[in-house]
C-alpha cells in the first residue's frame, strides 16, 4: 500500500489537474457562445445568395451559365477540403472527422487530394500517407470571411484549371451543444436543385409566387461573381460550424475530465483515510499489547 506521503501528492496533482480542465471548461463555454452566433450572423448573406443562386441558375442552359454549375463527363480527380481542430483535448472530436473522411474517400476509385484545415488533420492525414494539396492552420480565433477565403479560392481555382473534376466538403455540423455530427457535402460543381447542405435551410420556403428578380447589369456577370463567392462561403460557414462543435466537444470534454479528477481525488481521499486509520489502530494495538505484557 502507498505511504502517506504518496497518497497526498497524487491527491494534489490530480487537484491541480482539475483545475487546469475547469479552466479549460470556462474557456470553452465562452468560446462556442462566441462561435454559434458567428454561425447565426452568416445566415442572412446565406440566406439572400442562396435565393438569387437558385433562381438564376434554375434558369434554361444551366450547365452554360457558368463553369462552376457544370458537371464534368469524366471524374479523374477529386479534391477534398477536410475541416480539423489545431489542438487536442477536445475528446475524440479530430479523430472522428478524419476517420469519417477516410470512411468515405479511403477507396475512392479516383485519385484523391486534401486541403487540411487545421494542424490536427494535417499531421493526422500525413501520418495515413495522404495527398496533401495545402494546409491551412493558426486561424483566427473568431475569422473572418477574408480569413479563410483563400481555402474556397484554391479549391476553385483546382476546379476551373481541370486538376479537379469535383470538390468535396467534409466537416463537423454543430446541432447543439450535446451533439456534433460529421458531414459531407459536393462543393464544385455546384448542386442547386440537390441544396448545399444546411444553407438550403436558411432560406425558408415561399409559397404562392416566386420572388422576381432585375438583375444589372445582367445574369451572367452576376453569377460570375456570387457562384464563387458562394462556394468560399460554404467553406467559411463550415469552418465556423467546426469551430463551434470543436469548442463544444471540449467543453464537454473537460467538464468529463473534471468530474473524473474529482471522482478520483475522492476516491483516494477515502483510501488515504482508510490507511490513517489502519496505522493509527495498529498503533493502538502495538500500545496495548505492550502495556499488557509490563502489567504481567
């Protein structure tokens, strides 16, 4: 059995290590509030691009309208933009997106390239021997759309150049604070009739007539500018939706940690008591047999 000694130094280091994970907990909780309403402010731009998106290119001659909408005859690359933490302690939060990708792309039929977001991901990926296009890490803690446009520009630029035939999304939907889900959506080519995810949400659905646009100067130099811009914010809004189910998962994480120290703490408080009064009762009995034995 453990001395004394040891057993106030484990009781005290795990003490300590409880504090660490109440702290994390704290910072957490402030950091996913921070997280859902960068989510929430999203939706109105998401909402109105979505909205004109669809009604043009609902129009005839969709696969003419631009060369984001159009789907290519034959799939001979495949580019994935995998959305990963760039730390630990957050559960089992990293390694479940990256098993989930690797469920869904491990015996694609077609090449297939990665743009990790997130170091987790990209040490993760390159652990597995993956094609790794780029890495994106030490984001911003609440970014910008400016931020992380670079990420939906390459994933474009792949697309419009030929190296890419599709662009995948793959990235953890935060539902609530209790619950993350990982998700996959087709980036490029664009699948309007098919939605893109939870944006198609957003828009709430009309009924009656449909909403008539003007469009200046006109349709096509419109789309030309919000097909892209639409694809990037995909990528930011998928970012932030990781971010916030990242700062959830290690909430809860730490708050498991937290109440497992204590638990543990408890638990050898109870020991550290049982073996005090052990010693101090074989004390007793050491004294009372001597006393017996000077009485006789």
């Amino acid at each position: 059995m453990p001395s004394g000694r040891e057993f106030r130094l484990r009781i005290r280091s795990i003490k300590n290590i409880a504090q660490v994970t109440r702290a994390l907990q704290a910072v957490s909780a402030s950091k996913v509030r921070k997280a859902m309403q960068a989510v929430l402010n999203t939706r109105p731009y998401a909402t109105k691009a979505w909205q004109v998106l669809t009604h043009i290119a609902g129009q005839p001659g969709r696969d003419n309208l631009h060369p984001l909408l159009s789907q290519r005859e034959e799939v001979r690359s495949v580019l994935v933009v995998l959305v990963t933490g760039d730390r630990g302690l957050a559960g089992a939060y990293n390694t479940n997106i990256v098993r989930y990708a690797m469920n869904k792309f491990d015996d694609y039929p077609v090449p297939v390239r990665y743009i990790t977001v997130g170091r987790k991901g990209r040490d993760l990926m390159l652990r597995r021997r993956k094609s790794i296009l780029a890495e994106f890490s030490n984001l911003p803690a609440a970014p910008s759309f400016a931020d992380v446009s670079a990420i939906g520009r390459l994933a474009v630029q792949e697309f419009l150049e030929g190296r890419s035939d599709e662009v995948y999304l793959v990235y953890t939907d935060f539902i609530s604070m209790a619950r993350q889900i990982q998700d996959m959506k087709k980036l490029l080519p664009l699948e309007v009739e098919s939605g893109v995810g939870r944006v198609q949400d957003f828009a709430p659905a009309t009924r009656g007539l449909a909403a008539a646009y003007i469009y200046e100067p006109d349709q096509m130099e419109i789309l030309g500018q919000i097909v892209p811009r639409f694809s990037a914010l995909q990528v930011y809004q998928a970012i932030l939706e990781s971010q916030a189910s990242e700062h959830a998962a290690r909430m809860i994480a730490m708050k498991n940690a937290t109440d497992s120290a204590k638990e543990l703490a408890s638990a050898l408080t109870l020991e550290y008591n049982k073996s005090r009064q052990q010693l101090i009762t074989n004390e007793m009995l050491d004294i009372a047999g001597g006393a017996e034995a000077q009485a006789k």
